[in-house]
C-alpha cells in the first residue's frame, strides 16, 4: 500500500508538469498567428478618394484610367462614397503618385489614398492555419 | 437627296422671284440644340470634364413643327434633323466637338394665289467644330463646379445651291447656310450627386454667302436636372433617373440680302423643354419637347409649335491621349 502511494506521488510529480507543458503547448498554437500572416502578405488594395465625381457617366473615365495602371486588376468605383477601389496582382503595384495622376487625367481630384491588404484574405489564412494546427495536435 | 416641289392643285405656279419666296417662307432660323455629348443638359452644352483620351458618341433626332400663320399664305413647316456629335477628351481640360447634320429635311406648305405648294429639301447639314476648355474647376466630395469658356466655327458643309421646278430654294430651305460662321460661348455646371444646374450663354456670327447674309444669333440657355431615382445611393455606380427642365433663349437679327434687310426676319424666342434622362457610367438616354414660351418676332417671321428632341450618348476610349 505504500509503494502504490509512492508510485502515485511519482505519477503526480511527473505527470502535472507534462500536462503544464502540453496546455502552453495547445495554447500557443492556438493563437491566430495574424501578425504572422500580415507580415508575409502585402497591401493589394487601396481605397483612393475621388473628389469631385457626381454622375455615373464621369465614373468611366476614372475606372479606365485607374485600370491601365501598372499591376491593377480590377477597379470598383463607388460614387455614393466618391471613391475607387484598386485591386492589384501581387506583381506589380502603381505608386500614389500614379495613382494621383490617373484621376487628375480623368478629370477630378484624388484625395486619400489609403493601402490595405484583403482583410478577408489575411482572416481567412490564419482560420484555416489554426484549424489544421489543432487537428494536428489533437 | 434632292430639292422637290409639288403643286396640290395640279396647276404650276408661275415664277414669282427668289425675293418673293424669300418673304414667302421667311421664319425663324430652324436652330438646332448645339448640344454637347457630356453628361448634362439635353439641348445644350455642359462644362463637365470628358477624361483625356476619352471619345463620347452622341446621336440625337429632332424634329421641328411650325405653323398657326397668321396671313394669308397660311404656312406650315416641318424640319427634320439627325446629327450626331462626337466628343474628344485631348487632355483633362480641353475637349474637341464636332456636330455632325448628316441628315436635315426642311419642308414647307403655302398657299399661293395659284395654289397650295410645298417645297423642300433633305441633305447633308454644315458642320459645327468647336473646342472647350476648363477654366474654373472646384471640386468637393460628391459635387463639382466648372466653368469653361468655347469657340469654334460651323463649316459651310451643307449645300445651299439647291432647286426644284420652281426654281432656287431660297436660303432658309437649304441644307446648308453656305456661309462660315464663327460662334463664341460660356459654360458652367454646378454637378451634384441628387441635381446639377447648367447654364450657357454665347454668340454666332453669322457671315455673308452669296450676299445673303443671316441675322446673328446670341443665346443664353439654362438646365436643372433632378435625380428622381434612386432615392438613395447604395455601393457602386448604379443608374440614374433625372427630371429635366431646360430654359432656350435666343435673339436673332435680322437677315440681310443683298444688301438690304429683311424686316420679316429674326426676332426673340424662348423655349421651356421638359424632359427625362436616364444615365449610366456607359451610356445615356434622353428626350425632350421645347416649347415656346415667348415669340416676339419681327414682321410675318413665322414661329415654332414644338420641337422634339430625343437622343442617345455612348462613351468608349481610344488609344490615342496626350
């Protein structure tokens, strides 16, 4: 009966720091590794502010001319907002002086330009990255 | 495309002398709306930017009744135009036009002491090339305010040479006045996301052809656009549906033939268009009807029931941008 309670007092000793360990383990991985995922991707959208635009005819000259910018994708136009949306590829990436320039040789004038990466994107990466981890773990 | 003249009565009319038909058909200058191809007013033009390297292709039908005569001649005319306009954006602030007549029908009916005759002509029109460029642009989040000042020249494209078997048409029949006339303007629009505001003034001179020379023409039009759907902007550039009404004034002199003025010519008008326009980031459609509101013309000079204006814009780009 003393060696059993012995050998439990042993099984505690070991067994609590193990579980310790294994709980930091789990809880680290656990984190959304987002700093990570922003660090390793970079801007791929501005928000550019148009200012003057007050008609849905004007809106095309402004996506044509921020389409034939170097590395754009795509371009939405929000006129409600007098806004534009860049997209770009990942390749390439039109400076904020090019972007400027495009919508004065649209005929407006550019306000803020503001990069951002696709929050979406960087979610939805680090969901799945987090997702697998604990399977793996468990 | 030709001059032609029918008799209702089956009798020919004796010839009664270029300056006897002159007075005969004499009424107001059948004007077509100088309308530009920008977004804006339906029957005149706008100061709103065209992008550099922008093109803009605008189509339009008008149509023009006039009648109610009050002598005895009892005259009645009718004109029909198709011109087209199209729009260049050489750089942000200076925009090329040229306005295109490629078909203009002129008819008239009158009474004659030998009986009703009609006369008339189709062809193609004198060509109008005028630039603009922007000289006050303030622009603000979901509104701009430009002014930009025009001149350009109408080209004596359309033929003024025309005849029928009673003879020469006279000048106001013509397809084409046959005379190159310089024309000078002022543009601004005040652009809103729910409204926008236009308004011209300008100036043709109207130089001799031929010694017949038309009256001047000065001119001061105005337009208010009321967005009417949607009522709110949701994300994106969605469709937009305007009430329009549009004001025409207009002064002309009075023309000259040799040497000599034609008291039954020129005089003021004043036009009122209602009208609908629908626009979208690549096209617009619209129609107006003018009416008049005010004729004060000189002598039996004959004036306007209603004209009709309906048309279509398209905007694509070109290449070619400096």
């Amino acid at each position: 009966m003393i060696s059993a309670q012995l050998r439990s007092v042993d099984s505690m000793r070991w067994g609590v720091p193990c579980l310790l360990a294994l709980f930091v383990v789990v809880t680290i991985l656990s984190v959304p590794p987002a700093s990570c995922a922003e660090s390793q991707t970079a801007p791929d959208r501005a928000v550019v502010k148009v200012v003057g635009m007050a008609c849905p005819f004007c809106a095309y000259g402004i996506r044509k001319h921020l389409r034939s910018l170097p590395g754009v994708k795509n371009v939405e136009v929000d006129l409600a907002e007098s806004k534009a949306i860049i997209e770009v590829n990942g390749h390439a990436k039109p400076t904020d002086a090019e972007i400027q320039q495009a919508i004065k040789d649209a005929g407006f004038t550019p306000g803020s330009i503001q990069w951002q990466a696709s929050a979406g994107d960087a979610l939805t990466k680090s969901a799945e990255f987090s997702v697998t981890d604990r399977k793996s773990v468990v | 495309m030709s001059a032609s003249a029918s008799l209702r009565n089956g009798r020919p009319t004796e010839p009664t002398g270029a300056g006897r038909w002159a007075a005969a058909v004499t009424l107001f200058l059948i004007v077509l709306p100088f309308s530009f191809a920008s977004a804006g007013p339906i029957t005149f033009s706008s100061a709103l930017p065209v992008s550099s390297g922008e093109g803009i292709l605008r189509g339009q039908a008008v149509v023009t009744r006039a009648s109610g005569d009050s002598t005895p001649m009892d005259r009645s005319l009718t004109a029909v135009a198709a011109p087209s306009v199209l729009v260049y954006g050489l750089t942000p602030k200076l925009t090329l036009f040229g306005v295109v007549p490629f078909f203009v029908h002129k008819s008239i009916n009158l009474t004659t002491p030998a009986g009703s005759v009609s006369r008339g002509s189709n062809g193609f029109g004198d060509v109008v090339l005028f630039g603009r460029y922007t000289l006050l642009q303030i622009d603000e989040p979901g509104s701009t305010l430009r002014i930009a000042p025009f001149a350009g020249l109408k080209v004596p494209t359309g033929s003024d040479t025309r005849s029928d078997m009673i003879g020469r048409l006279p000048r106001q029949l013509q397809p084409g006045s046959g005379s190159w006339d310089p024309l000078v303007g002022m543009a601004l629009t005040w652009q809103t996301l729910p409204w926008e505001f236009d308004a011209d003034a300008g100036y043709r001179f109207n130089t001799r052809a031929d010694s017949f020379e038309f009256g001047d023409v000065a001119f001061t039009d105005m337009s208010f656009q009321y967005r009417l759907w949607p009522r709110r902007l949701g994300s994106g550039v969605p469709g937009f549906l305007y009430a329009v009404l549009e004001s025409n004034l207009q002064w002309q002199g009075k023309n000259r033939a040799h040497g000599r003025v034609d008291s039954n010519s020129g005089g003021i008008t004043w036009f009122l268009d209602p009208g609908i326009q629908y626009v979208t980031e690549r096209y617009v459609l619209e129609a107006a009807v003018r009416l008049p509101a005010v004729q004060s013309l000189n002598g039996d000079a004959l004036g306007g029931d209603f004209q009709v204006v309906a048309g279509m814009r398209w905007n694509f780009f070109t290449p070619l941008s400096w």
